[in-house]
C-alpha cells in the first residue's frame, strides 16, 4: 500500500501544528518549518504503516 503525503498543511492545520510545537517546546517556528515537521512525520508514519501492512515475504 502506497500513501500520497501532501507537502504543506492547510492553514489551520499549520497553525494548529504551531500552536502545538509552542506549547511543548516553549517555541515559535515558522509556517514554513511547521510544513516540513508534518511533511517528516507523515513519512515516517506511512514508513511504519507499510511495512506492517506489507504482504508476508517469508521464504518457505
């Protein structure tokens, strides 16, 4: 399985994301930064998701 992960957020997802990242870590990043935040996790997450989902490759 295959995942198409988008390279910005929406606004208030972006925003959101920000408000966030202030909160745990005491500081501000740009819009910019916040995007390649979500950007990495996502493709870490959908690495995790397809190799759990990948079709058993034992040799028999």
């Amino acid at each position: 399985m295959r995942f198409t992960i988008p390279t910005t957020l929406s606004l208030k997802d972006n925003q959101t994301l920000r408000e966030l990242y202030k909160l745990e870590y005491d500081k501000e990043i740009s819009p910019s930064k916040a995007d390649q935040e979500a950007y990495r996790l996502m493709n870490f997450l959908a690495v995790l998701v397809e190799s759990t989902t990948a079709p058993d490759q034992s040799l028999n």
